[in-house]
C-alpha cells in the first residue's frame, strides 16, 4: 500500500495510490490535482482516499465519483512577484546586510525585467516556459547580464520556499553560457604614458592612477581611502573599506589586504599629504570624491596619453604586469584580494616568463630508476 505525490509535468500533482483490496486483489488509482492545492494538501486526499478503498473496496467508486479534493481551510495565499518583490527586498537582501550596491543591483533587475514580465503571476505560476520568455526578451544583453536576472528570480523562488509561501521552486533555471574573455589592460609602454599625463595635470590625478595600477585598488577603495591607512614607514597600505555612492563598507571581497607600496606611489603619497580630512583622495573643500570624480580624473589623462580610459582597466593592469614579470598566481590573488583564484587565472596568460620557464623542465634530464643523482647529472 502507498500514497505518492509527484509533481505534474504541466502544474499541479499527480496522486498516485495502491493498495491491496479485501478480496486480494491489487487496485491503483490516479489523479491529477491543480496547482492550487499544495503537497501536503494532495498528500492528505490521497491517504483519505486510500482509507476508504481499504474499507468499502470499490463499491464506493462503482456506485459514485470519487470525492473531489477538498480546499485546505487555512491554505496561505500565494503573493504574486510584485507583491512579494518588496518584502524579498526588505527581508532577505537587507535582513541578510547585503551591500548597498548589491540591493540596488536586485531593486533594478526586479523592477526592469522581472516585474514587467512577471509581476501579476503567483509565485507557484511561474513556469519553464515563463523563463524561456524571460530568456528571449533578454537576448540583445550579455550572457553575464541574463545570468544576473536569472540569478535573481532564483533566488526570489528559493526565499518564498524557505519561507512557506510555496512547496517547491515552479520551474527550472539554467543559466547560459558565457565565454571567459581576457580583462582589457595597459602594456608598459602605454602605462607610461598615461603615468606621465596624469603627472602632467596634477598631483591628485597621478596618485588615482598609481593606486589602480601600481596597488591594484578598486575605484571604490580609491575613494575610501583614509591616511590612517597609509603607513609610509614601512611602505604598505591597508584596503579594508570601499565607498559606493556615498555608502562606506567592506571591501567586495569582505577581507582586509595589504599591499606595500612602490617607490613611485609612496613619492606620490607623500607629495601628495593633507590635512583636509581623513580621506586620501578628496576635493579641495574636504569633501570626499564621487565616483564620477575619480573616473574623470583618469579620462582626462587617457585622453592626454591617447590610451584607453577606465578605472577599472588600471586593476587589471597591475595584474598583468605582476603576471607578466612572473609573480605566483596566488601573489597576485592576495594582491588584488581576489576570492576566487580562478579570477586570478585570467590574467596568467600573459604571463611569457611563466610559459617559458615551464617548457625550460623538458630540457632537464630525466632521472631514471636506479641512477643516483651524481649520474643523473653526469648525462647531463
């Protein structure tokens, strides 16, 4: 005897119940419930349903319909995704203290793509056809931009579980492919001169510069940098913090890294020393720069140069140059304070000393079983 609940190919729960009659004779039955119903309520007909088999066989089927299932008295009611975005909003990403920029990221994907396509439907109605919708509608973006909505309403679906709002998560999310793409950066030569720009035009653009390429800084942990950071004796700064638009918080990471300094940005941070507030970097009030700020600092100096402009392209840089003069990758990850060292991995590929010094083992003899090492080297 059994009582099994699946989950429907097309919504719903298919109820599926055997058992071994009086007369021994073996009977199943199967029915199909719709999505209104949850798994426990599906469950529960089915044992009632096998209750009354066990007891009166089928002369209760023969002689009149099955009893249709009956509606759960305290069934809570499904939220459609507008209605739940905003309590997902307040208690997962702020409950869980997500940075700032991560809650907007959520607030934006929600109220863009997700909401406009999928707000009226209940959450146990979003279905795999709904996701492909989804997935077309996107197909002029990214593959790394789908994935972050994708990303998102999964993440909805899984809070509504947790939280008992529905049974299961409705559907299946499978993200796309995306191609591993080599990060844009400055060779030497080119770094040069969007150094000898920046110093051409003033002291604060040449330091914003030094600290992407020479210390790998985030533009957000350019702009929350604070003196008490700085520790000229022993040449060595410490990254623990980051500002976004005006929020100050950990680094994206969450780890505090230390990066000693070069001869040329301790120069720069020593010619550059101020007692108009804590930050390192602010404008000539004492107010801290935006993020705009730091980014027109480094065009105008890309442009002076001719080279590419981005803040970001300067982290990049100090990664490659470190991989290009053959720093251990797991250098270059504490360095860049990288989570993962396959992020790192992407910039080894640059790396001709790494390469060369690898081919340069097949060179070496070969040691053979029984030689010592005194005749390994004598072949040699």
């Amino acid at each position: 005897m059994s009582v099994k609940v699946r989950p429907h190919r097309r919504g719903g729960w298919d109820v599926d119940i055997r058992v071994l009659l009086v007369t021994g004779e073996r009977h199943r039955e199967r029915r199909k419930l719709n999505a209104r119903y949850s798994h426990k309520t599906a469950r529960e007909w089915g044992e009632r349903r096998e209750r009354e088999l066990l007891r009166d066989g089928l002369r209760v089927r023969e002689a009149m319909p099955a009893p249709s299932p009956p509606l759960p008295a305290a069934e809570k009611e499904v939220p459609t995704l507008r209605e739940f975005a905003p309590r997902f909003i307040d208690h997962y990403a702020r409950a869980n203290r997500q940075k700032p920029s991560g809650i907007a990221a959520k607030e934006t994907i929600l109220s863009t793509h997700l909401i406009p396509l999928l707000g009226d439907r209940t959450l146990n109605a979003i279905g795999n056809e709904d996701v492909q919708e989804l997935k077309h509608r996107l197909k002029h973006k990214a593959p790394k931009t789908v994935n972050n909505v994708l990303s998102v309403l999964n993440v909805v679906l899984k809070s509504a579980v947790e939280w008992a709002l529905i049974e299961r998560v409705p559907c299946t999310i499978r993200l796309l492919k995306t191609p591993k793409t080599s990060a844009q950066y400055h060779d030497f030569e080119t770094y040069e001169r969007l150094v000898e720009a920046a110093q051409r035009l003033d002291d604060r653009t040449a330091l914003i510069v030094l600290l992407g390429g020479e210390a790998g800084l985030r533009c957000g942990e350019i702009m929350a940098l604070e003196w008490s950071d700085v520790d000229l004796n022993k040449r060595q700064l410490t990254v623990e913090r980051s500002d976004w638009k005006g929020y100050v918080n950990s680094t994206k990471g969450g780890r505090v890294r230390y990066v000693p300094m070069t001869v040329r940005l301790a120069h720069a941070l020593r010619t550059h020393r101020h007692l108009r507030g804590r930050r390192v970097l602010c404008q000539d009030d004492g107010t801290p720069m935006t993020q705009k700020i730091v980014q027109d600092h480094v065009r105008r100096a890309a442009q002076l140069a001719n080279v590419q402009p981005g803040v970001h392209i300067l982290r990049h840089t100090f990664c490659s140059h470190l991989a290009m003069r053959g720093a251990p990758a797991r250098a270059i990850q504490n360095l860049a304070g990288h989570q993962d060292l396959s992020t790192t991995q992407r910039y080894m590929h640059v790396s001709p000393a790494v390469v060369e010094d690898a081919i340069r083992l097949l060179d070496q003899p070969a040691f053979r079983r029984g030689d010592s090492l005194e005749t390994a080297g004598n072949r040699s």
